[in-house]
C-alpha cells in the first residue's frame, strides 16, 4: 500500500559487478509488500464496483444513496492524490508533511466512514440488488483497507505486560 521509505535493494547477482552502475537499483518485492499491493488493487476495484452498483440501482433512500457514493468518490480521490505523491515523489520536496502518517489517517478514517456507510446502504436497501451489491462490496472494501493497514503499518493489538522481572 505504501512505498518503502528506508529500503533499498541492490543488485548482487545476475550481470558481472563491472557492468553495474555504483549503487544501481533493481525492484524487489517480498512476499508481504506483493500481497500488499494485491489487497490494495482489490480495495481499489471493489470500491469501484460498489460505487458502480449503487449509482445504477433504483434509490430506495436518497440520503444513504449519496452518502456511500461521496464516501467511495473521496477515497477513491485521496487513493490517485497518494499515488501521485509517490509517482512523481512530491513527499521528499514537502517535508514538512509526515506522508506516512497521513496516509495511516486517511485510510483509517477512510476505512471508518466506509463502514459507516456500507452499514447505511445494507440497512436502506429494501431488496434492491444493486444496493445490496454495492453495500457488500463496500464491506469486502472494508475489510481489505482494514487487513491493508494491518499489514503494512504492523498495528498490533498485543497488550505488553506490566511485571517487570528484575
């Protein structure tokens, strides 16, 4: 989901080490940053696809209608503002940004109005299909933004003990 700040990978093996450029980089991927950005491509298009299911179903409650739409459109907004900020690598010309912990913001709360609204659509969908879709594929967006931010800020939930052993 987010780019490595800190990291670099070296090539070590392959062409001899007199045709590299000092320092020359490769792109390497590790089991978890690859499964990373496979959750993120899917919370990207299942966003997509509930946004599509509930902007072509009948309106059952306009108010719920809106809200799911606006809170998909945001995200999906802030998603091309943060992709765009690492294309063209603008985090490293406004340091006074923390980019990290912004993003971690944007997708918890993002994550959260999701939530919201995915709940407000399941429960104002009187039976139609593209409400329900849309509601569920707002849930399955939630829970991959939930499971993203889980394994790329390595939040966890583990109390630390307060016996010291001295």
């Amino acid at each position: 989901m987010t780019p490595s700040y800190s990291s670099r990978c070296y090539r070590t093996a392959g062409k001899p080490s007199s045709s590299l450029a000092t320092g020359e980089k490769i792109l390497t991927l590790s089991t978890r940053e690859l499964l990373n950005k496979m959750y993120y491509s899917v919370f990207q298009i299942s966003l997509l696809i509930g946004f599509i299911c509930v902007k072509n179903s009948p309106w059952t409650s306009y108010s719920a209608s809106i809200y799911f739409e606006v809170v998909t459109m945001c995200d999906l907004i802030m998603i091309l503002v943060f992709y765009f900020v690492y294309l063209f690598r603008a985090y490293r010309m406004l340091t006074c940004i923390s980019w990290p912990l912004a993003e971690l913001l944007h997708y918890l709360i993002g994550t959260l109005l999701l939530l919201i609204a995915s709940i407000v659509t399941a429960s104002k969908s009187y039976n139609s299909a593209g409400l329900v879709a849309g509601a569920t594929f707002g849930f399955l967006a939630t829970f991959l933004c939930a499971l993203s931010i889980w394994l790329s800020y390595k939040i966890s939930c583990i109390t630390q003990s307060t016996d010291a052993a001295v």
